[in-house]
C-alpha cells in the first residue's frame, strides 16, 4: 500500500512537470502570436533580429529543453502504462502524439530557415539572399502560427489530465 502511494506520487511529480515545461514552451509560441515582431521588419532586419533571437538565445537552449521535456514526455507516459486505458493516458498520449509533430515540423521546416540565416553574412548580401529572406521570413512566421497550434493543443490536453487523475484514483 506505502509503495502505490510513493508511485502515485512520483506519476503527480512528473505529470504536473511535463505540464508546466510544456506550458513555458506553448506560452514562448503564444508570444510569437500577440507580439509578432516578425511581422514587422523588412528582410534584412528580421534576419538581424533572427539572428540574435535563434542564434544566440534559443538555439542553445532549444537543443537541451526539446530533447529534455521529450524525455520527461515519454517518462510520465510510461509510468501511466498500467492506466492505459484511461483519459488520463488517452490524453497523456495525445499530448505527446501533438508535442512530437509540432518536433517534427520545427526540425524539417524551421531548422533549415535558421541555419540558412544564421550562416548569412549581412554586410555582404545579394539581391537573390534578400529574395530568400523574404520568403524565408514569411515562411517562418506561418511557421510559429503552426508550431503554436500544436504547442497549444498539447498544453490544452495535459491540463485536462490532473482532472481525470483524481476520478481515476478514487
């Protein structure tokens, strides 16, 4: 009986972290959409802007905390497995299913935008860099539109989670 107490325990410890990690990163999406800066820059300063924006800040701290809140992601649904068939795994799941596309999507359709202006030397840009950008900038902010659906739809479906747990338990 002690046993299944700690075990509850550790599944609310790593059910409400997975919850606020993802909250932080769909509240970071959720300031691309009320404060679209992007929007508003031409191609050369959306570049510069970029490339104090990923390549200073979030390139390094994205490579530790995607790869981190995934673990902690896959953790918590494997110390759900027994409930598997519960709305709380259902939505655990489902949670992870939006949190791995919203991945996906960033590696195959951000990532390349990132390094392509992170590698660009915009003292010396051509014409054809600056019709890149352009289309690159466009690309990027549709980009962040998706990732915040996913990301929302993620948090969304982890906050219904505690409220299941409890009926579950009793």
């Amino acid at each position: 009986m002690k046993f299944q107490a700690i075990f509850t325990s550790i599944q609310k410890v790593f059910l409400y972290l997975i919850l606020v990690l993802i909250g932080l990163y769909a509240g970071m999406l959720f300031n691309h959409k009320i404060c679209p800066v992007e929007t508003q820059l031409n191609p050369i300063e959306y570049a510069k802007y970029w490339k104090i924006v990923d390549g200073t800040f979030m390139h390094e701290r994205m490579a530790i905390m995607g790869p981190g809140m995934g673990i902690i992601f896959v953790i918590t649904i494997l110390l759900f497995i027994k409930n598997w068939r519960s709305l709380t795994f259902l939505f655990l799941v489902l949670a992870f299913i939006a949190f791995a596309l919203d991945l996906n999507f960033t590696f195959k359709e951000q990532m390349p935008i990132n390094a392509y202006i992170n590698q660009l030397d915009l003292k010396i840009i051509t014409a054809q860099q600056t019709q890149q950008l352009t289309e690159f900038q466009a690309k990027a902010i549709s980009n962040f539109d998706t990732r915040f659906i996913h990301s929302t739809i993620s948090f969304l479906l982890l906050c219904l989670t505690p409220f299941f747990l409890t009926k579950e338990n009793n």
